[in-house]
C-alpha cells in the first residue's frame, strides 16, 4: 500500500469517530431538550438526522477525492474501468427492473420494503437501496476481474 495511503486512512478514522462522537453528544441533547417538553423528539431527531447524513456524506466526498488523488495511477484506472463498467451494468439491470415494474402485469406483485412499511416513499427508498447495491456489485465484479487480469503471468 502506497505511503501516501496512511494519512488518508488516519483521517478517515478520525472524521467517523468524531462524528459519532458529534451524533453521541446530539442524542444526548435531543433527549434531554425532549424529556423537558423543549423540542419535539421527532421534529429534533428528524434535525438530527439530517444534519448527520449531510455531514456523512460530504466527508465521503472529501475522502474519496483524497484517495483518488493517493492512489497510483494503475489503481485509479481499475477503478474508472469498474464503476462505468460495472457501475452501468448493475444500473441496467436494476433499470430493467424499474421498465418492467411499470407493466400491467406487476400490480399483482406484493413487496414491502426493506424496513417493513408498504409506503411509497418506503418503496423508493428500497428500489434506490437495490439500484445502490446492483451498481456496488456490478463495481465489485468488474473491479475484481480487471485486477486479475492484469496480474496473471
């Protein structure tokens, strides 16, 4: 692993520990502001939430540019060749999901959602979670196949 690795990955651990530390704090707060009828459990923890997701996100942002930007130009390729490739793949597959659900013949399929709620929001929460996890599969496998077929004889 290349030296440059080390600082991102230092970085990395320290960013989610203290967010969950940050997210400790906050539940800290929202219980006691909600156990004094101050705030609204629900309406804080949605804040929460939130802000949570907001800042997981954009440090997911910040750290992938930073390894991108670490990583040797070899790894960099196999990962632009994995996730248009494996990327595109697992999203046509998941497309042709979304096609064929709107035929006439799907209303007689009966899902519920990963969480258990038949909602529709529950509904695109779950296709984009499947969507999500085709495409990371698809990422997977193509990633997997360039590397071997690069270090083979």
């Amino acid at each position: 692993m290349s030296k440059r690795l080390w600082p991102v990955i230092g970085k990395t651990i320290l960013g989610l520990a203290g967010l969950l530390v940050l997210m400790f704090v906050a539940g800290i707060a929202v219980g006691f502001f909600s156990a004094h009828n101050n705030v609204s459990a629900d309406g804080a923890f949605a804040t929460v939430m939130i802000i949570f997701t907001v800042m997981l996100m954009v440090g997911a942002m910040v750290m992938s540019v930073a390894w991108m930007r670490a990583i040797d130009e070899a790894a960099r390729e196999a990962h632009k060749a994995a996730w248009f490739w494996g990327g595109c793949s697992g999203m046509a597959v998941g497309s042709a999901g979304i096609v064929l659900a709107g035929l006439p013949q799907a209303r007689a399929l009966q899902f519920v959602a990963w969480d258990g709620r038949t909602d529709p929001v529950a509904y695109m929460a779950t296709g984009a979670l499947a969507m999500m996890l085709l495409m990371t599969l698809g990422y997977i496998i193509v990633w997997a196949w360039w590397w071997l077929a690069r270090t083979r004889g």
